[in-house]
C-alpha cells in the first residue's frame, strides 16, 4: 500500500479522526480550525446573500456617486447663467448650494465603502472588506482637503470679539473720553 496523505475531520464530539485521501498524495497537511473541515480549509465559506448585497450596496454607491457630481455641475451651470446675467443677490446662495453638494459628495464617497466593507465583513467576504477599505482610505486622502475647505466655507468662523469699550487714557493728554 502507497503511502497516502491523512485528513483530520472532527467528529460532533470534538475528537479528531483520521481518514485517508487518495487524491491528497504528496500534498502537506495543514491543521483544521474548525469542526467538519477538511484538511487545508481555514475558513467558513461567505454568507448566500452577502455577495448580492455587496454587489447592490456598489451600484448605489457608484450611482450616488455620479448623481451628487451631476448635481454639483448642475449647481455650476446655474452659477455660470446668474455671473452672465446681471443679478448680483444669488451668488452666495449657489456658492453655498455648491459647498453642500460637494461636502455630501465628500461623505458619500468615503462613507460608502465604508459601509460597503461592514457588510462584507458580515458576510465573510473577508477580501472584498479589505479592498473597499483601501479604497474608503484612498479616496478618504484624496478628499479630505477639499472637505476642509468646503467645511470652513459651510460653518462660518465666529465673529470677532468686540472692542474694549472703557476709556484709555494716553501719555500728556487728559482722561476725557472722546465723544463725550
């Protein structure tokens, strides 16, 4: 008899038996992790649904993606159209409508992998998390500057303090306030 490759499978118990596999000769053995594994696998196989849904959660993310970049273009064209006419009092509203949209487009295209890389964690689709994640941490480099700016744009800095409103009295002169 050949010598043939053993494959440990645990029994509902716990304890390890030992069967032969004739298609495994020459192949080295590698420990089981789990009960009811073969030899060589370390990982549960992914959830059913969780492919479909990582699918779906992209398609939303990428059509998000493209609807806020086709509402921000639509925001400039309509700043585009008010600087060629002659109307002065909505440019702060477009420039504001632009900064909001370019702050979702900001999150959403960060916090869309993100969410995407939860879900495929769920689903133990362990590489697509990991890639999602890289790309959430790419595109997170990429955006954050601009989202600074923008941010600094939306939340107003405060206003300044006010000026000190007692009386100073200066070197040779008296101490009358001026005004009165």
């Amino acid at each position: 008899m050949l010598p043939r490759e053993l494959d440990c499978v645990r029994d509902t118990a716990g304890l390890a038996a030992v069967t032969w596999h004739p298609d495994r000769i020459g192949h080295p053995i590698r420990p089981l992790t789990g009960g009811g594994y073969r030899a060589g696998m370390d990982r549960r196989p992914a959830a059913p649904w969780a492919p479909a849904i990582v699918a779906l959660l992209t398609v939303a993310w990428l059509g998000g993606a493209l609807l806020l970049i086709g509402g921000l273009f639509a925001v400039g064209i309509e700043g585009w159209a008010h600087q060629t006419s002659n109307s002065d009092g909505a440019a702060a509203a477009l420039t504001r409508k632009g900064n909001l949209v370019m702050l979702a487009l900001a999150t959403e295209v960060v916090a869309g992998p993100m969410a995407i890389a939860v879900v495929a964690v769920s689903g133990l689709l362990r590489r697509t998390a990991v890639v999602y994640l890289i790309i959430a941490l790419g595109l997170g480099i990429l955006v954050a500057p601009f989202a600074v700016a923008v941010l600094r744009d939306v939340v107003p800095s405060p206003p300044p303090s006010p000026a000190p409103t007692r009386c100073q009295e200066y070197s040779g002169g008296d101490n009358r306030c001026p005004g009165g």
